[in-house]
C-alpha cells in the first residue's frame, strides 16, 4: 500500500460539507453536493465531483480560511492503513447522480402564476358585474329624474296656457262691454252760442269715445289695413283729434266729410293718389306683398251724385275698390227692387271695366240698404272671403276683406332626423299672444320713434305734392293733342329722381296718360256734345263735330277717289286702327279694280253706321 491509497481511504472517511449554490441553465438552486477532503490537485477533484457547467458566471467558490490554495475543500492528512476492503469499497462506490439540467424540469414560479391567474379573472369578473349593476342603477335615477321634470314642465306650461286663456276671456269681455259703451254714449250737442258762419267739428267727448271704440276694433279684429270713410262730416278734422293707432301709419285727406286710412307700419306701401273731386273722393294706396303688389282704394261717393270716371282705372297687378258707394241696385245685393240714381252707373262701370262685386251678406246701412261695395280685379277669386262686421261706432256695418297670398312650391328637402323617445317631447307653448304683445310694442316704438311734428310736416309736403299735381293734370281734356301729350310726358319723365316722397317719373308717364285716357271719354265731354250723341238721329258720325265747328254744307256728297287717296297719303304706314288694319294695307285695297274700299266708306256715311271692329 502506497501513500496513495491511504489518503483514498482518507478520503471516504471523513467529509466536510460546504454550501455552494449551483444554479442551472433556468436560473434556479441545484441541490448541494458533499466535498471530500483529498490532496489531489484541486482542479482535478472538481472535475471528479462536480459536473460541467454551462453558464460559468453562475458558479460561485468562497475561500476557507485553512488554505488559500484550494477553495472550499478542507486538506485533512492522515497515516491509515491501506486495504483490500478500503479498496475495493472505493471501486464499487457508484458516481454521483447528475444534477437535473433538462429545461423540461417544472418551473415552481410559473405554476404559481397558472394557479394564481384564474383567482385574478374571477375577481375582475365579480368587480365588473358590480359596476354594470351601479350603472343600471344610476340610469334608472337619472329616467325617474327626467321623467318627473318633464312631468312638472308640463303640468307649468298647461298652467300658464290656462291663464293666458282666461286673461284674453277676461280681455274679450271688457272690449265688448266697451263697444256696448261706445254705442249708448250720446254724441253731445253743439252749443248755440257757436256762431253761424263757423264751420261745425266733431265734439271732443264724441272724438274720444270714437277713437276709444276705434283702437277696441282694431285690438279685437288685428286688421291690416283700414279704411273710415265719413271721418268727420260736416268739417274738416281738428288738430287736437287726430286719430292715431299704434302700430299704424295714418293718412287723412281733408276731403268732403273726410278719408282716413290706416295700414300696418310693417306692411311695405305708399301714396300714389288722392281725388278732390266733389262728388266722388278716395284714396289710392299700392301695398307690396310679396313679390307682387296690390293696390287699394278707398271710396266714398256723395249720395245722389256719384262720378265714375273719376276712379283710377285697375291695372294687373290687382286692384280692390272699398267703400261708401251710396249706390243701390238690386244686382248688387240690394233688397229694394228699386235702385236710386247711383246704382245703375255703378253696375254699368262693373260690368264696362269687368270687375267682381262681392257679396256683402245683406243690408250695409242701419235703414236696410245696401250702400257699401267691395269691388276686385285681377285677382284669384278663390283666395278671396269678403263678410260683414257689426259696428258700435256708426250706422254702417264694417266690411272685411282678406286675401290669402299664393305660396311658392317649395323644393323637397331631405336631411337626417333624430328618433327622440316618447317621453322626452316637448310641449310647445302657444306663441301667439307673446307675438302680438312683441308687435305692439314693435309698432309703439317705430311711432314713438318718428316725431309728431316730422309726420305733420311729411303729411303737409304730400298735401301739397298732390294739389300740384291736380293741378298740372286738370288742363287735360278731350282736346288735349296727341303733342301735346308726349310734350307733358318728356317734361314729368325729365324730372328728379324717386325718392322716398315723390312718384317714379315713368309712373307719372303712366298717370298722364291714365288721366288723358279717362278724361277723354264720352261721359266727360261737353254736354252739348253728349247731347248730339245721345240723340241718334239719321245723320252719320261725322256730324258730331258739328257742335264744335261750322256746319259743312257739302254734308251729302260722297268721297271720290282723290279724297280717299289724299287722306290715305297723308298717313302713317304702320299705324292701325281698332280694327288692326295698317294703312298700308288700306292702299293696297285701292289698287283693287272698281275700288271696293271707297264703295264701304260711302256706304258707312249713307247708312249712318261703321261696322265693329
């Protein structure tokens, strides 16, 4: 037995155990492995004990402080006694098992998170199943919340519909009682201290009590436009008592027994004329509505005398006579078969000038006639509803007149609209009366605004535009040539501009001619002159002109060729006459043998008779 063996022997008598952590490839702990105490060279017993390592920077060895040649390993000398048993021993002891270095080993951290992951779901699971309840609670406050304030909006809204219902009964009821009042208030009787040579006015109590029933109309019937006819007879208006309703533009012409017209401030319109004529006064006013324009007269007529032709003619842009006519004819709805001597000219004018009388549903006057006449042109029959209104205020009823403005075709439009549920609509509110108020004070203030000396000063200019213009239209007349016409349209078209109180020159063109037109007529010539017409005796046409010049005594003898050909010569080429036929045709007819078209010319003169057109 050698050295050696004796400290092989040594070597598994007696061990000294270290803890040297080994980590495998993963990261974890190895199990700690015994280290005996041997002198053989230090590396070469690690690589009897240990296994190889992969990851060397995971393989820690500490110092012991009995050598500082051999880390971790206890050098123990000893004399034992080499043996076959020691030997053989040492032969059959089995090789250290090899530390588990598979990555298929079960990792302790993992499981833990497999275990500890399912816990995790639940507890989200359980915490989302709280909030969903929470929130179904919360939407179930928030629609009881809305439902009961909804609930209060309504019964609030149904409450202030009520009493604004009330209110207007309450309001309706004082009207009445005041237009009763208005009726049995006596008007007062003049004194007869008044001098005979002063010109009667109305009383100031009976002035207030009219406007007073006035302004109570107005408030109860919110017309747009309205016309008084009879203002105030016997005079002419008062300063003190001028008529005035808010929201309305008054126009008073100082005519017989006097025109008041009132039209909404908000209602686009103006002047365009005012007659002075004795027998028959009005007021013309054009209103636009819309893209068009209407216009409006308002009429009153002297009874016994009534003169037409006074009237302005109705053009197409709409025309609507309104008034006191004094005319009575049973074709009119009135229930006398016997008319007086202004309703057969009146009927006459309607049916030459081809407007529509309007029914006024009976008797217009407190005595049972019917004296006030609504007459349209140019407008839809259909859109138009004409009735009568009892009065408080004088013995004729008021007649109402609406017209309902043809709308355009509006183009479909599609856009994209909510779904609200049910229980959130709202409840509209009834705007009207908020309406009226808002227009009211509107029209307070636009009158307010305007001073009452600046709107007598404009009433004073239209006053004396239109005298003038009476004026420089009365030398119009029958006579009136054909130059001298053009001469007056050139001298009206040449002057200023339109401004806001003056006529367009091209409608005082259009006036010139309306007058001349109307003024030329057979009703205005002179009397002697309707007397040789209306007597149709067996004389021809001709013989009219006798009235004005000296009687040809050459009356009997026929026209020859020359005469023909000189009157034809002297002519136009392209005027016509009523029957449309130029002048150049009528040459052309003479050149036809045995002259056809001086034999009718004779013929016309013998026979007294021209053939219609």
């Amino acid at each position: 037995m050698n050295s050696r063996g004796a400290l092989n022997a040594g070597v598994f008598a007696k061990f000294h155990v270290i803890a040297l952590p080994r980590r495998s490839v993963h990261g974890e702990l190895l199990p700690m492995l015994p280290v005996p105490a041997h002198t053989t060279p230090l590396p070469r017993l690690l690589r009897l004990l240990l296994p190889p390592l992969r990851r060397k920077p995971h393989l820690r060895l500490r110092q012991t402080p009995h050598s500082g040649s051999a880390l971790g390993v206890n050098v123990w000398h000893g004399c034992a006694k080499r043996s076959r048993a020691a030997t053989s021993q040492r032969a059959a002891s089995p090789p250290p098992p090899p530390p588990a270095t598979s990555s298929s080993s079960p990792c302790p951290t993992d499981s833990a998170a497999v275990i500890v992951l399912p816990q995790t779901v639940t507890t989200l699971e359980s915490r989302c199943t709280t909030l969903t309840a929470r929130f179904d609670a919360i939407d179930a406050r928030i629609d009881s919340l809305v439902s009961h304030t909804l609930a209060t909006l309504v019964e609030s809204h149904q409450v202030v519909i009520a009493s604004v219902t009330t209110l207007t009964e309450k309001l309706n009821v004082v009207v009445s009682r005041l237009e009763r009042l208005g009726g049995l208030v006596p008007p007062k009787i003049p004194s007869p201290r008044a001098s005979a040579g002063s010109a009667p006015a109305l009383a100031p109590s009976s002035s207030v009590t009219r406007n007073t029933n006035v302004r109570a109309y107005v408030f109860r019937h919110h017309p747009q436009v309205i016309f008084i006819q009879e203002a105030f007879p016997g005079g002419a208006l008062p300063e003190d008592t001028s008529p005035s309703l808010s929201g309305y533009i008054s126009y008073v012409h100082q005519a017989r027994n006097g025109l008041i017209a009132n039209i909404n401030s908000s209602m686009p319109h103006r002047v365009l004329r005012c007659s002075t004529h004795a027998a028959l006064t009005f007021q013309l006013f054009e209103i636009t509505l819309g893209d068009g324009k209407l216009r409006l007269c308002n009429v009153y007529s002297a009874p016994g005398v009534i003169h037409l032709p006074a009237l302005p003619i109705d053009t197409d842009r709409g025309m609507i006579y309104m008034g006191d006519f004094n005319a009575r004819q049973p074709a009119l709805g009135d229930a006398s078969p016997t008319p007086n001597c202004s309703g057969l000219p009146l009927l006459n004018y309607i049916r030459h000038y081809r407007l529509t009388h309007w029914d006024t549903g009976g008797a217009t006057h407190a005595r049972g006639g019917t004296l006030d006449h609504n007459l349209i042109s140019g407008l839809v029959a259909s859109r138009v509803s004409c009735q009568s209104i009892p009065s408080p205020f004088s013995d004729h009823v008021a007649l109402s007149l609406q017209y309902s403005l043809p709308t355009r075709p509006t183009l479909p439009h599609h856009r994209t609209r909510i779904a609200i549920p049910p229980k959130y609509f709202p409840t509209g509110k009834d705007g009207g009366g908020c309406w009226s108020r808002f227009s009211e004070a509107t029209h307070t203030g636009s009158s307010a605004s305007v001073p009452s000396g600046e709107r007598r000063l404009i009433a004073l200019q239209k006053c004396a535009y239109t005298e003038s213009w009476q004026r420089y239209t009365d030398s119009i007349n029958h006579q009136t040539s054909v130059g001298t016409m053009w001469h007056l349209i050139n001298r009206t078209i040449k002057k200023k501009p339109t401004c806001a109180l003056h006529h367009s020159p091209h409608e005082y063109a259009q006036d010139l001619i309306t007058v001349w037109s109307a003024q030329s007529q057979a009703c205005n010539l002179p009397a002697h002159i309707q007397d040789a017409l209306s007597s149709q005796s067996n004389v021809r046409t001709l013989r009219l002109m006798a009235a004005l010049l000296n009687p040809d005594e050459d009356d009997d003898v026929p026209l020859t060729e020359d005469d023909l050909r000189r009157a034809l010569a002297g002519s136009t080429t392209t005027a016509h006459g009523y029957d449309g036929l130029t002048y150049q045709v009528l040459r052309l007819l003479q050149k036809i043998p045995s002259n056809p078209l001086l034999h009718l010319f004779n013929l016309c003169f013998r026979r007294v008779h021209v053939p219609p057109a």
